[in-house]
C-alpha cells in the first residue's frame, strides 16, 4: 500500500471541503494522511505487519497473567488505591 502524509499543512491551504469538515481555525495546522482504504466488508490481516509477534521471544512473557500481575505489585502493594 502506498501512503502518502503531508505535517504541518494549514487549514485554510487545504480544500475547502476538507476546512468544512475539519471545522478548524485556518492557522491551526494538521497532518494529512492519503492511503487507499481496504473494499468495504474486507477484513483487516496482520500479514507482513512487522507489530504482529513482535513480543513472541520474551520469556519474562511467557506467563502473561503472572507477568502483568508483576508490573502492577507496586500499585497495589503500597496501599494506594490509584
């Protein structure tokens, strides 16, 4: 898929179309993303998605519950509720 993003642009240097939508001041800047979109009805695949298993290796995670509850004793073991 080819992206294209362009940062920083203006508002008010975008189409008019696209400043009605966005309902934004003309000097506020926003990035814009142009991708083609998957046919509607289709279902998204992690296929090539370099994110997908990226934690596989980790054995500190293999047991994900205990590993979870481990990151998370200090919050609860001192007491405080937040």
């Amino acid at each position: 898929m080819n992206t294209i993003v362009f940062g920083h642009v203006l508002v008010g240097a975008l189409p008019a179309e696209w400043r009605a939508r966005l309902a934004k001041a003309p000097g506020t800047t926003v990035t814009v993303r142009i991708e083609a979109e998957d046919p509607v009805g289709s279902t998204p695949t992690a296929e090539g998605d370099s994110l997908v298993g990226m934690w596989r290796d980790r054995v500190d995670m293999a047991d994900v519950a205990g590993y979870l509850r481990s990151i998370r004793a200090d919050r609860f073991s001192n007491g405080d509720a937040g």
